[in-house]
C-alpha cells in the first residue's frame, strides 16, 4: 500500500469555495493514513486537474493510484470524461496502474448521513443562511456565480484580506 496513492475526484465549480468539501474530505482521510499520498483532482473550473493530480501522485512515487469519484452516480464524467482523461496518463506512464472505484453515491453509508442531516434543516425564513457559506468562501472571481450580487465581498468593497480564507 505504500505506493498507493488516492485521489478524490469531482467535476468542478465555478462556485468559489465550492471545492473546500472535497479538500475537507481529503483532509480526513489523510488523518487516518491509509494511503501515504491523497490528492483531490477536478475535471473543470478547480485546480488541480486530474491529470495534474495524477502527476502529483507520480511524483511522489505513487505506482497505484485510486480514484474514487465524489458523485452520486457514473454518470458521464465518471464513465466517459475521466477514463478518457486517464488513457493519455496511461500511455505516457504505462508502468502505473490506476483503478476508479464506485462513486460515492453508491456507498450504503450515505443514508445514515443524510439522516444526521435532516437536524440541520432550516425553514424558509432562514434559506439566505445556505447561501452565506458561499459568500465567505469569496475569492473575488468574476467567473462566479454570486460574484457582485448582494451580499457578494467584492460588490460590499471587502478589501481581499479582509476575506475569509476556506
């Protein structure tokens, strides 16, 4: 397993903040050691790639690599674009073995969670509330979605230290 390397995969958001998730994610399981080296790798909008997270892994000295999908079912970014992705990788290194597990989707595990969300259920007067993690996670990119709508950093005048790091 010491030459194992993991990688969390998900498409991307032009959503700032939108990746701390799946580095959060990445953070806990590098906690457990389970695997030596865990990499987060987007298909769009995010750094880094997959392929630059595939490089990363290389570099360290990873010849098996996992990939797990952070989606909900195969569709196809997970069918089509990342294997697709993943064969250029393959020719240029065909030394390396790597592996796409289930998306996380299909982990039986996920009812319990959603379960333990439901305690965090806001009524409708409080939904801007859901809309707010976003706001703080602003890193001032016009590529955004909420990017200068009320409430939005940049369109309050918040200088980029004054924001909050995610």
């Amino acid at each position: 397993m010491s030459h194992t390397g993991l990688i969390l995969f998900s498409h991307g958001s032009l959503l700032c903040g939108a990746d701390s998730t799946l580095y959060l994610h990445a953070d806990r399981i590098r906690a457990k050691q389970l695997f030596p080296h865990v990499e987060v790798g987007f298909l769009n909008y995010n750094r880094p790639t997959i392929l630059e997270s595939v490089e990363n892994l290389l570099l360290a000295g990873c010849t098996n690599i996992i990939i797990v999908p952070y989606f909900l079912i195969s569709g196809r970014f997970v069918t089509r674009d990342l294997p697709e992705a993943l064969r250029k990788v393959e020719e240029r290194h065909p030394h390396i073995t790597i592996a796409i597990a289930d998306p996380i989707g299909y982990d039986e595990r996920l009812a319990d969670a959603v379960s333990d969300l439901t305690s965090s259920a806001v009524d409708s007067d409080d939904w801007d509330q859901l809309m707010e993690k976003a706001r703080m996670a602003c890193m001032g990119d016009p590529l955004c979605p909420l990017y200068g709508v009320n409430g939005c950093p940049v369109k309050e005048g918040v200088k980029d230290e004054e924001r909050p790091s995610v």
